[in-house]
C-alpha cells in the first residue's frame, strides 16, 4: 500500500512537470510588458534586459519541452522584471520632482529679472529732477578718481546670473550674462545653478562684437527668458 501511494505521488510529480508552464509564462510575459511601459528601459535598463533575455531563454525552452529550465527561466523573469517596474516607477518620480523643480527655479528667476528691470526703470525716472541753479561764485572742483570697475562678484542667496549681470557694478545688463558663465566655467557647470557664497570672475575686456554675440545668446536661449520690456542694447 504504502509503495503504491509513493509511486502514485511520483507520478503525479513527473505528470506536473511534464506539463508546460504556459501560466508562468503569461505572467511573465505581462511583467516584462508592464516594466517596458515604465520605460524600465531608461530607467532601469539593466534589470529589464535581464528579464527580457530570460524571457527569450524560457520560450525557447518550451519548444524544446524543457520544461524544468524553463521553469527556472521564468521565475529569474519574474524577478527582475518586477525590480524593473519598481526602479522605473522610482525614476518616473525623481524626473517629475526635478522638472517641477526647474520650473520653479526659472518662474523664480524671471521674477527677479523683471523686478531687476523695474528697479533700474524706476532709478532711471528717479535721476530726472529739475537742474538747480548755479552758483554766482562757482569753488574749485577736485578732480575726481574714475573707479576701477569690479573685477569679482560674491554670489548672494536667491540671485541668478541674469540679476547679477543685470546689476550697475557688473555689466547693468541682464542680457550679457554669457559673458558671465564663459568667464566661469571651471565651477559654473549649469547656468541655473549657482550658489551663494560662490565668487564670480568679471571680464572686462570684450569687444563689441563679444557683447553683441553675448546678447543674441541670451536672447536664442530658453535658460533666462528675455522680459518683453527689455530694449535692446545700442
């Protein structure tokens, strides 16, 4: 009795194994194409690729009725293709928080540039006053000492290179911060990204055709949108 109803388990064994694992497949199958529409691909290509050649190894497995490897073949799919999904739905995220990140960063930027050009429009009318009159007797005026234009430039907490380059002490023109990044490119990687308590180098020695082609830069490129209440530079 008792060698029957091993023998009878033995069978039923050998009978599930012989069977193929069209279920295992269908699953896999699916994860595979769930890690793929995550874009697993760019964001997890390893893992994906793991999967989707065990997945290959597992088919062809099942056409030769090897069962057992195919098997084994699918749950290594299985595996990595739900790590895949995991770290895709990982680096959907982080994109999405850098994006919104930066679209926070540049509102904030052009903000300040706008309230930069305000300020310089509103010291402009403010420098307008009536002349006074002349005195009857006029005293000896010392001569005065031309100041040397500054050469470098603390970086200060929420400022860009459009606001400082938009500043009377550097160039008083938001549209010439190229000049600024060129200038700085051993520790400026990202013209969004600058820190306070970085010190920025001023050039001083452009042509006209330097900070003409610095302007036209500024203006092509989507980095610092140019307020429409910019005029052009003469």
């Amino acid at each position: 009795m008792l060698r029957s109803l091993i023998f009878l388990i033995i069978v039923v064994l050998l009978s599930s194994c012989a069977k193929p694992p069209y279920a295992e497949l269908d699953a896999a199958e699916y994860m595979v194409g769930r890690a793929y529409a995550l874009q697993a691909v760019k964001f997890a290509p390893t893992e994906y690729q793991a999967a989707k050649t065990a997945l290959t190894d597992a088919r062809k497995a099942i056409e030769k009725t090897d069962y057992s490897y195919a098997r084994n073949s699918l749950e290594f799919t299985l595996k990595h293709a739900r790590r895949a999904a995991v770290l895709a739905e990982e680096g959907q995220a982080r994109a999405a928080k850098e994006k919104a990140q930066r679209a926070l960063a540049e509102e904030k930027a052009q903000q300040l540039a706008l309230q930069a050009a305000q300020a310089e429009e509103a010291a402009a009318k403010s420098k307008k006053t009536p002349p006074k009159p002349k005195p009857k007797s006029k005293p000896a005026a010392k001569p005065k000492t031309k100041a040397t234009p500054a050469t470098n430039y603390n970086v200060g907490e929420g400022e860009t290179l459009w606001t400082i380059s938009a500043q009377s002490k550097v160039y008083n023109e938001g549209l010439l911060w190229p000049l600024l990044y060129q200038a700085n490119r051993d520790q400026i990687k990202d013209p969004r990204q600058i820190f306070p308590g970085q010190t920025l180098s001023i050039r001083r020695d452009m042509t006209k055709e330097e900070l003409e082609d610095a302007r036209q830069k500024a203006r092509i490129s989507d980095i610092f949108p140019v307020p429409k209440d910019t005029p052009p530079k003469q």
